[in-house]
C-alpha cells in the first residue's frame, strides 16, 4: 500500500512540477505576456481596438491578471487550470484551449492506440517466434528487417508511404479526417472513412515499430528458454504450447509491458510531425498550428495534455506492473548504500545468501571464511612489490583496452558494416565540404537525372542546385549536433543514473522526480518550445538541446544495474574490508556499467539525428544552416510527392539519414560484443595463444 501511495503521490507532484513549469514560461515570453499577447492580437486585425480592450483580451487569453502580482498571477492560474480545467483563450482560433483539446484528442487517440496496439502485438508475435525458431531463415529475415526498420524513421516512413500509397497507387486518402460526405456518428460508413483516413499514419508507425519490439521479444524469450524451471515444466509432461505462452510468453512480455504504456504517451509526442504531414486534425496539427503563430496559451495547453497523458500512462505501468510482478514494489525498501542501517542488516549473512544463490555446484558452496580468504589472497597479490614493469602494464592496457576491442568489432559483419558507414560519412562531413563545391542554383540545370551528369551525381533540385552538394554541406553540422547531443545525453543521463542507484535516500528521490518528470514531457514539443527561448545559431547548443531529456532512459536503466550490482559479494567484501564508498563505486561500480553507457550513446546518436531533421523540416529551427531536414521540406513544398521526376531531390536525404541511423543501430549491436567478458576473453586467448606460437622457444638450462 506504502509502495502505489508513493507513486500516486509521485505522478501528482510531475504534473504539478510540469504545470508550474509552463506558467513561468509564460512569464519568460519577450516583454511579458501581456506585451507579446497584445502584439499579437493586433497583427491579427485588432488594431481597430483601444490599448484598455485589447489589454483585457489579453488577459482572458493568458488566464491571468498580467497586472497583479507574481504570486497572485500564479495562484490563477493555477486554481484556473486545476479546479476548472481552463489553459486560457487560443489566439488564432479565438476558442478556449481546452475545448479545442478536447475536441482534437479522441482523433489523435485514435490512430495512436491502433498503431501502438498493432506495433507490439505483431513486434511480440514475431519474437516469440524467432525465439523458438533460432538461427532459421525467419530469424534472420526478421533480424535483418528489424534493423532496417529500425533505421527509418517514422515520419520518412510517413512521407514515402504517402508518395507510393496515397498519391501514386491511390489506395489511401492523404488528409483529412474523414470524408466529407459521410455525416459523423455511430454508423458504418463514417468508422469506414475514419479508418481509411487514419490508415497511412498507423501504417507509418507501425512499419517502422514493430521491428524493435520482435528483437526485444527475442531475446526474452531466449533467456526464458534457457531456465531451469522450463526443463521442469517439460518434465512434468505440460504441453508445448502450454509452456510456450503461460511460462515462457508471459515471462518474456513483461519487461517489455511498461515500455508498451510509454510508447503510447510517445506516439503523442510525434504526433506533431505526423498529423503535419498528413493535414490530420488531432492534438498534433492544432499544437503545431500554434507553434506556428506563436499562440502561447495553446502551445502551453498542448504541452500540458500530452505530458498529462503521458504521466497516466507511466503511472498506469507502474501500478500494473507492480501487480503482475510484485518483486519491483521492493525496490522501495531499499536503504541508502552510505546510510548507517546498510552495515547495521548483517552484510555477513547476505554475502553468505548472495554467493549461494549465485553458484550451483557443491565447490561454489563454502564457508565466509574461505571466501574471505581467497579475496585476500587476491588483494594481497594485486598490491604486493611483486608489480609487472611500466612496459608490461602499457603493453597489458593496450591489449585490453585497444587490440582486443578493434579485433572484437572487426570479427563482427555489424561494426564492420557500421565503422564504413560511419567513416564514410565522418569523411564526407570533415573532407566533402572543401572537395565539392558549395550548392548553387542554376536555370540551365533543374531536375537533372541522377548518374547522367558528372557534376551532378544525385541529380539537381528545382532550382538547379546539385543534391549531393546539398546532402555534403549538410554533414558537418548535422554531425556536430550529434555529438554534442549524444555526449550531453551520456554524460548527464550517467550522473544522475550512478549517484540514484549508489547514493539511494533522499538523492534517489530527487533525482528520480527530476527524472521522471523529464521523460513524461514529449521531446519534440519541449524542444519546440525551448526554441523560442535560446537562440539556436550554434549547431553544438542545438545538439544539447535536443537531448535536453534523451539522457532519462539511460539514468533509469544505470539505477537499476547499480542497484542491482551494490548487493554483489565482491561490492559487500570491498565494503568489509574499510574500502572507501568512493573506491567502491569507481573501482567496482563504474566499469560494470561502461557497457551500458557505451551503448547508448550510439542509441542517443539517432534520437538526436531524428529530432535534428524532423525539427528543420518542420522549419522550428530556422538557422539558415543546411541540413537534410531543410532539403526534405523544399522538396515536399515544390511538389516532390506528386511527381516522380523530382523524386530524388526527396529520396536522397531521406537515405542519408536512414543510412547513417542504420551505422548507428549495427555499431551499437556490434559494440555490444566488445563488453561480453565471455567474448573479450575468448578474443584475448586467441591473441595471447598466437604470440605464444609465433614467439621462439627459449633454450632450457640442461641446453
């Protein structure tokens, strides 16, 4: 009861934190919000009205008295927004926010729950069947697919399917909501239309989804299969398929059960690209609309709904899940690693109970003392006189941490797919710009076919300009976001993760409030928003940024390896024998975690590079800087999804940025090997064997 108290208590304090967040924005716009609200209205035909009226319109569409005090303005605005549901008066609509909300959310909800339905029933289905089909040609079609998939992302997806199926074939309906000569109800013809409508973008999302959840499903599954009690099962005669859903399926399904709710909330975030492009009015296109114009009352009460709802959801998955697994409500329980109670809950016996759950053989089995005797006899060989030479412990360090990783990665077909990729592309964004000249404009050459001309390679744009040009000046910046973006992520989200799951108490608390209040807000919106308030001149800041709240899943994921790793034996017998708590956590807390945060820079990497373009296509960033997003936006506006001579100006960025999603995605699977202790060792073995062969025999002392 304690444990759902906590969270209830937790998911009203996010949405009060998230609340409080959006009036002070407000509070930030240029002049004040009366000022800009005033400006506004009068570039909107309100200039036939006095300063007094058109300062009281201001003040209905804020929902504050802008001439009251702070604290008073605050007090408000939010009595207005939580006792009677008012986020002020939208600007451009002259409608009050909330209504217009409301009115959109069930359209949004619509094609959002199918899509993100459909995405994990096919994406765990598939799994399962992977799994159980391991190393067969379904496996590594649906691997192969699932990488690809996961390269594009889903407004690409978007655009393409609305070229092939909606222009081209005419399958689909490309805007709207429904068609005009049905009339909205209960009734057979209208849901037919509504689904029609809707079907490009849960084909977008749900294409581009299911591949990540199959993998996921896989592997699961895999683990599962591998247990002891399934052999059990089997050998109490229960049938396959018995086994097969209720132990291994229900197992494997639920860690991936809360990032199911997530995805939900996270389908609203991108709605705002995805209702752009297919001119759908939900929650998405009227957000955007007021991002366009500016209208801050809505863009404040878009922002506030979908992180509200994105808020349930997590909550939903915390509530549920601890349900279904009644082990995660625990978690709770646990004490600060530095607090006095740790030593205080006999550490002895759970060293004891910690080794003996860990070995299975009767030799893993022995007593405190012979365990403690061995570790010191390794301390004491560790930091004895008897230490290698400074050329051997270079000689060691370089094996460790350069050869053997370099052998791990090229004995992968993914990280070596992925370093071309990658090389390919660090070489066109730091060397292309100063071999192909800068992308101009000419008359005499639009829409040249790609490979008929040498000075075009990819072809020209409607202005003549040349598309590889384009996509080569593009790099260096997009590069520099990516970096800056995916460091900013790894950094921030390793802090916070480490020092939540070592520290524990109080900073546990805080820093998750902090953190789950970050990843309840829908990135894209937050970064929209933030974009008004700092200048994004600078490739570097923009990359920040965008991972202003990428860093939440991996200081979520590092909490919960740390938790897991400071009940270790060999954590417990550094803490018995007087090593530090700073020791402790950079010598056996730390490096266990590498694998993790390695990783996820490459996962940061892509989120980056997707947000990057989507957010120069939407034209939010307008820094005049190139960028493959600003070359998908021309190519859209001059008219590349109706005709297939100016196709490539649409295609060629496109596959830029699916590609260098894809090196991201097979270096990260790739690199996943570099850290398996089972790998590293098999690789140094090799290495240290062929020295051992190739080096000659020394002569003995009978010689």
């Amino acid at each position: 009861m304690k444990w759902y108290l906590k969270r209830t208590l937790q998911a009203l304090l996010t949405v009060v934190i998230v609340i409080n967040a959006a009036f002070f924005l407000i509070q930030l716009l240029p002049g004040g919000p009366k000022d800009y609200i005033i400006a506004q209205l009068y570039q909107g035909g309100a200039s036939d009205l006095s300063r007094g009226e058109i300062a009281q319109l201001a003040q209905t569409y804020v929902n504050v008295n802008v001439n009251q005090p702070i604290y008073l303005q605050w007090v408000d605005y939010m009595s207005s927004v939580f006792l009677h549901g008012d986020f002020g008066r939208s600007v451009i609509y002259n409608q009050p926010v909330s209504q217009l909300l409301v009115d959109a959310l069930p359209w949004t909800i619509f094609y959002a729950s199918i899509g993100i339905v459909l995405t994990f029933v096919i994406g765990i289905t598939l799994g399962s069947f992977m799994a159980y089909r391991e190393g067969s040609w379904l496996d590594t079609g649906s691997t192969i697919y699932a990488i690809l998939s996961g390269s594009i992302p889903y407004y690409v997806a978007a655009l393409l399917f609305l070229f092939f199926l909606g222009y081209q074939l005419q399958w689909f309906p490309t805007r709207g909501r429904y068609a005009d000569t049905t009339v909205p109800g209960l009734n057979l013809p209208f849901l037919v239309s509504a689904l029609r409508h809707a079907a490009l973008p849960i084909i977008s999302t749900t294409v581009t989804g299911f591949g990540g959840w199959a993998l996921g499903m896989r592997g699961n599954s895999i683990q599962e299969l591998g247990k002891d009690y399934l052999r059990v099962a089997r050998l109490r005669g229960l049938y396959p398929r018995r086994i097969a859903t209720l132990y291994v399926g229900r197992n494997a399904i639920l860690p991936l059960y809360t990032g199911f709710l997530i995805g939900i909330s996270g389908i609203f975030g991108g709605s705002v690209i995805l209702e752009q492009i297919f001119t759908y009015r939900g929650v998405g296109l009227i957000l955007f609309k007021g991002i366009q114009a500016r209208d801050y009352p809505l863009m404040m009460g878009g922002i506030i709904m979908l992180t509200t709802i994105t808020i349930i959801m997590i909550y939903i998955a915390d509530l549920s899940y601890g349900r279904l697994d009644p082990r995660v409500s625990d978690e709770g329980t646990r004490e600060s690693y530095g607090s006095r109670n740790f030593l205080r809950n006999n550490p002895i016996k759970r060293l004891v109970s910690s080794a003996e759950s860990n070995r299975r053989s009767e030799a893993d089995h022995q007593s405190v003392e012979e365990y403690m005797d061995q570790f010191g006899a390794y301390i004491d060989h560790e930091y004895s006189g008897e230490s290698a030479s400074l050329t051997d412990r270079a000689r060691n360090t370089t094996e460790e941490y350069v050869a053997t990783p370099i052998r791990i990665l090229l004995s992968d077909w993914r990280a070596r797919l992925g370093s071309s990729i990658m090389v390919a592309f660090l070489f066109l964004g730091l060397v292309g710009p100063s071999l192909v000249p800068a992308p101009k404009g000419s008359v005499d050459d639009i829409y040249v076919a790609p490979f008929t001309n040498p000075q075009y390679p990819l072809g020209t744009t409607g202005s003549g300009e040349g598309i590889f040009a384009l996509v080569t000046h593009a790099t260096p910046e997009i590069l520099k976001m990516v970096v800056a973006g995916a460091f900013f992520a790894m950094i921030v989200g390793s802090i916070v993760g480490i020092l939540s799951g070592y520290v524990g108490g109080l900073t546990d608390r805080v820093l998750m409030i902090v953190t789950d209040t970050m990843m309840t807000i829908p990135g894209l919106p937050l970064v929209i928003l933030l974009s008004f308030f700092i200048d994004l001149s600078n490739s570097y800041l923009i990359g920040i940024v965008l991972a202003i709240n990428n860093w939440t899943g991996l200081a979520r994921a590092l909490r919960s390896q740390v938790l897991s790793l400071r009940e270790e034996s060999y954590v417990e017998s550094s803490r018995i024998i007087g090593v530090s708590s700073v020791g402790i956590g950079v010598t056996d807390i730390v490096p266990n975690v590498i694998p993790y945060i390695a990783i996820n820079f490459a996962s940061a990497a892509r989120g980056i590079i997707f947000e990057s373009v989507a957010l120069f296509y939407l034209g939010i960033i307008a820094t005049g800087q190139p960028n493959w997003g600003v070359t998908i936006n021309q190519a859209v506006s001059e008219g590349s999804l109706y005709s297939l001579t100016s196709l490539p100006w649409l295609l060629f960025p496109m596959g830029a940025l699916i590609l260098f999603s894809l090196s991201t995605i097979l270096l990260a699977q790739g690199g996943d090997r570099v850290f398996n202790p089972r790998v590293r060792t098999r690789h140094s073995e090799h290495h240290t064997e062929s020295d051992e062969a190739e080096a000659p025999s020394q002569p003995s002392m009978a010689d």
